[in-house]
C-alpha cells in the first residue's frame, strides 16, 4: 500500500522521497518519479520544512520504533502521518508525547488495500484542524473522488470531503478509531456472505431428501446479486470473482487470520457497553477457522487476498 499512495501522489503531480529497508522498493519508485533515500536521516535531510513523514508499517512496535526514530530527527512545525491500522489510544498517547516536541501527529486509517492506485484511497483522519486542511492537497490526491456514485439526499451544508472519499473524523485517535470500527463491520459482512455462500454450497447435501436437493452454480449466483441487489458491494465483487476462478476454491485452506482491527473493535464495543453480537460472533468464527475449516472460511480468505492481498496458508494446514 506504501507504494502505491507515492505512486498515486506522483501521478497527481506531488513530490515523495521514500525509504524501505529492503531499497529495491525505492530503487523502483524512483525509476517512476520519487527520491529514494538510503536511510530515514536521509529521507528527513531531502525533504523540504515543514516536512511530513507518512509511515505505512504494521500496527504495534514496528511502528512505534519508526515513530520514535524520525521524530528524534524532526523540528517544531513538522508533522508525522500514520497511515497503517493502529490502535487508537496509542494515537492519543502519541500525538501528547509529539505535540509537547511541536511536532503534529495525525493517525489517518486508510481503506483501499491493493487496490488503491487505482481506485483511491477512503481516508478516516485524526488530528488538529489546522494541519488537516494544510495536507488537503495530499489527501484529496489520494481519495477516490466523487466517482459515479450518485449524491446522498440532504447533505446540502455538509462537509464536502465526505463525499470524496476522505474525513476529518476528528482529534488524534478518531481517524483509526473510525477505521477500526469500519474493518470490525467488515468482519461481520464477509462472515454473513461467507454463511450465505456455504448453506447453498450445501444445498445438495445427502443429508436431505432427494426431493429437497438443489445443485446450485456459486460462481452464477455471486454474479447475479451484483447486477441490481440489495447486497450489492465489492467484497461480492471480489467473491464473484473467486468462484468464476474456481468454484470449489480450491486454492484456499480456509485458515482465516484477523489482523488486530476485530479484536479492538469488540474490546471498545466491551468498554462502551454496546452490544455487538454480529461483529463477536464474526471474530470468533476466524478463531475457530484455525482448528477446522469449512467452505464459508474459503470465502472469508478469497475477499481477504481479493482486497488486502492476504495470503493465508495454503490447503492442507
């Protein structure tokens, strides 16, 4: 994804220095039009004050070292972005440590997996008001646009972005606040589409009467819902998809693993005193996938590589 949000900045005619451990990344990035740096001092060094630094790092202490390491290079009035799937109360503790150094923090959760060059990226952001509007440019790049969506009844006086593909959602923590909560719904509509999915492929089974048994043609009926129904959405896109692919999904073990976001929902849903009954109920399923496996987990793990191109364990673990 980091790659990706340079190349869509690059193409809406921004500057990017960038870095990545492994420097084949940056050495590719910077055939297409970035900078590379050979080390994150000199990332800093090329960049022009104010600078901004975007991380895009797996949640936890990858990121928090990166955090600490940049931030002891940067100035009053620089700002650094998180753009990966943080906890939000590290957000919060973060952006107090960083704001007493006069260094803005801003957590954006980002939406869009390996798909974002092309369709952009819907952006959840967290952080003062002011440094929002002066990176607009950044963010409005990397957003979706208005598309061929048509426009929402009685959003007259609304705030614009929204329908843009990207919010101020708020003070630090709210952008991955918002983004966590977003992937915790998403559990819960791959595991209902998954179910869905696996009561028809079972629709046959010897365990009815031979009058009751239907042989039904997944990959047809996955295509049909796409044209006009109700659940109309991308992860039927991506599923569709798959079993055009392969019907059986034959590819995919059905392990499915959760990256974190599930959990910290259902934790805030515990804290709030919310009931979530879909959302935990979907969590746990992905626990349970990884003792055994059923057609609805093949589903869950062809739109989890369909849109964030995970790679779960090949069939047989």
């Amino acid at each position: 994804m980091g790659a990706n949000i340079v190349r869509r900045l690059l193409k809406f005619g921004h500057q990017a220095v960038v870095f990545d451990r492994d420097p084949a990344p940056g050495a590719k990035l910077a055939s297409e039009g970035a900078t590379a740096a050979s080390s994150l001092a000199g990332l800093v060094e090329k960049l022009v004050a104010p600078r901004t630094v975007w991380i895009m790092l797996p949640a936890g202490d990858a990121t928090e070292a990166a955090i600490i390491e940049i931030a002891a290079m940067l100035a009053p009035g620089d700002t650094i972005i998180d753009g990966g799937n943080t906890f939000w109360k590290d957000d919060v503790r973060r952006a107090r440590e960083l704001q007493n150094r006069g260094i803005t923090y801003l957590d954006v959760g980002t939406s869009g997996g390996v798909w974002g060059l092309e369709r952009g990226y819907c952006l959840m952001i967290g952080g003062p008001k002011h440094q929002v509007e002066r990176l607009d440019p950044i963010f409005r790049a990397l957003a979706p646009g208005r598309g061929d969506i048509p426009p929402t009844p009685s959003r007259a006086g609304r705030d614009p972005r929204a329908e843009l593909g990207y919010l101020h959602a708020g003070p630090n923590g709210s952008g991955h606040f918002v983004k966590m909560i977003h992937n915790g719904i998403e559990y819960g509509m791959m595991q209902a589409m998954a179910e869905g999915f696996d009561i028809m492929k079972h629709a046959g089974s010897d365990r009815l009467a031979p009058e009751l048994r239907l042989d039904l043609d997944m990959a047809d009926i996955a295509e049909v819902w796409r044209r006009g129904s109700v659940i109309t959405s991308w992860l039927l896109d991506l599923t569709a998809s798959a079993l055009a692919e392969d019907g059986e999904l034959k590819e995919f073990s059905g392990h499915v693993e959760d990256s974190g976001e599930g959990r910290w929902t259902v934790q805030a849903a515990i804290e709030e005193a919310v009931p979530a009954e879909v959302l935990t109920s979907a969590l746990y399923t992905r626990f349970r996938s990884r003792q055994s496996h059923t057609f609805a987990e093949k589903v869950l793990s062809a739109m989890r590589k369909g849109f964030g191109g995970h790679a779960e364990p090949t069939k047989g673990v």
